[in-house]
C-alpha cells in the first residue's frame, strides 16, 4: 500500500513538474514574441527576424512567425529568402491567399519571370480575381510580356473598383469628422473628391 502510494505520488509530481515546466516554456515564447513583434513595429527588423528565427527553431508553427519573418525578408529586399518563408506558410496551408500573395510579390520583387509566377498569379486570381495587387502585378507582366491588350483588361479590373475606394474614402472622412480629426478627415474628403471628379 505505501509503495502504491509513494509511486502515485512520484508519477503525480512528475506530471505537475512538466506542467509547469511547458507553462514556463509556453509564457517565454509568448513573451519572446510579444517583444519581436514590438520590434518589428518600431521597425527594429534585424533585432525581431533574430527574436522570430529563435521562436521559428522551437515551433515551425508558432503563431505567424512564419509570415513575419517572411516580410523581414522581404521589406529588406531580400526577395529570395522572403519567398522561402512564404512558400513554407503556402505548403501548411495552400487555403491561405495571404501567404500566396506574398509569393506572389516576392517572386514579382526579385525579377522572377517563369513559369511558377504565371501559374500563382492564376492560381490566386481564381479564388479573389478583384485583389489590387494581384492585378497590378498581373497588368505589369503583361506588359512585359507584349500583350498590351490583355494588360488593358487588368487595369480596366482595377479602375472597376474605384467607386468602392472612392466611398470608403467618404465614409472615413464622415468617421474622422464625427472624432474630431480635421486632418485625416481632410485626407480622405480630398481623396473622395479626385477619385470622383468628373474631367
């Protein structure tokens, strides 16, 4: 009956010391990332792509490191490595537009002109074919490539869909008028009224 007891109790103990100890593990990396995330804000990349690439050798997973470390990459022009990062999000999880759109400027940033572009492009603009980006990006190749018509089409796509900006625009100068914020307000009632002045 003792012994009983006094493994019981030893097997007890070891589950509350892991516990404890993953809790531990688990609040480091939050903090760790927390404090990354800061950095990246203040724009402090060098500093948070170390804090990241810590956390991404613990857990590959963890939150959206993936992705920071990912546009570290990328707003340091390093295109390549930017389109790693992002290509290892896409394999997770190739439901994720986000991660494909990030591919998709990185390869278009470091001058890929191959068949991969084409194919994400496509691939993308099946699921949101009204993306900004995706269609600039998209207009830019054709061009490129000497098919100005098609070019045309992607820019036409875009001009679609400035009464949608436009309004947008409105309405945060209404929200920005109403919170007292002359300037932002003045910005956007600007910008409502060049998108929809009649030349």
């Amino acid at each position: 009956m003792l012994l009983k007891r006094i493994s019981f109790l030893l097997v007890l103990l070891f589950c509350v010391s892991s516990v404890s100890f993953c809790g531990g593990e688990d609040k480091a990396l939050e903090e760790k990332y927390a404090k990354a995330m800061n950095l990246f804000w203040v724009n402090k990349r060098a500093e948070a792509l170390k804090l990241l690439l810590e956390i991404y050798d613990k857990d590959s997973d963890y939150k959206d490191t993936l992705l920071v470390i990912g546009k570290i990459n990328y707003y340091d022009l390093k295109f390549p490595e930017a389109k790693k990062y992002f290509e290892k999000l896409y394999d997770k999880n190739p439901e994720n537009l986000n991660a494909l759109l990030w591919i998709i400027k990185s390869q278009f940033a470091a001058g890929i002109r191959d068949k991969s572009i084409f194919e994400n492009l496509q691939t993308f603009m099946k699921r949101d074919p009204n993306n900004l980006e995706v269609l600039y990006i998209s207009g830019r190749l054709l061009e490129e490539a000497g098919k100005t018509d098609l070019a045309i089409q992607s820019y036409n796509q875009i001009l679609l869909q400035i009464p949608q900006i436009a309004f947008a625009h409105k309405q945060l100068a209404e929200i920005y008028k109403k919170a007292n914020l002359s300037e932002k307000a003045d910005f956007h009632s600007n910008q409502f009224q060049a998108l929809t002045r009649k030349e």
